[in-house]
C-alpha cells in the first residue's frame, strides 16, 4: 500500500487530468467506505464529460462522507471553486423537480484545499 499526502493530491489537482480522473477517484473512495451503495454513476476519464451531474449515488446507509439515500454530486478541480459551486448549486437547483429535491442531497466536491464548509447556499 502506498499512502499519499494532501500535498500530493493538491499538486495533481491542479492538472488537467485530475479533471477526468476524479469522478472515478471518488467512486474507488466511496466504494471503499461503505458496502450499502445501491447504485453508483461517476463517469470518468472520457465518459466524463456529459451535461448530467458528475456522480449519482445511492445508498442505504450515511457514513461520514456519503449521505443516506440518493446523492447528486458535482465536481470541481478549478480554484474558482465559489464561484463555480453557486453556479452549480443554482443551475442544478432550477433543473430539477421541486419534487425530487425533497429526496436527494446535492454534494459538491472541490480538490481546493482552501474550500471550507461555510453553510449553506443562500
């Protein structure tokens, strides 16, 4: 087993592939962490440029990471990373059903080490 440091994971963050590996970084992660995932998509490398959100999760258990139930995830590599989750927030806010809102829990990830939970999105 090879450990790797924060130091390392945020200099390949800032690469471009970083951009494309991720998805599937997180799935490896999540797959790893609990045995209740129901269903998973996270596409990546070259799947992973499509117009739906960058990982559907659904799981029968919350662990510290992944939230109960279904999960939409959204991923980020840049450092603008603010200013691209509101974007993501509100764009996928208007996109889905009231409805469905009810019953899922929107994730965004950012490779920034600078990102910090703040609350939510007003």
């Amino acid at each position: 087993m090879k450990w790797i440091e924060a130091s390392q994971l945020e200099l390949w963050g800032r690469t471009t592939q970083s951009e494309a590996d991720l998805p599937g970084l997180l799935a490896d992660l999540i797959c790893a962490t609990t045995t209740s995932v129901q269903s998973i998509r996270f596409p990546s490398r070259g799947n992973g440029r499509t117009r739906d959100f960058d990982g559907v999760l659904k799981c029968l258990e919350e662990t510290l990471f992944v939230p109960f139930g279904k999960s939409i995830w959204e991923l980020k590599t840049a450092v603008s990373y603010k200013d691209m989750a509101l974007s993501d927030f509100k764009k996928r806010t208007k996109e889905t059903d009231p409805e469905e809102q009810k019953d899922m829990t929107l994730v965004l990830v950012t490779g920034d080490k600078r990102a910090t939970p703040t609350g939510k999105f007003e």
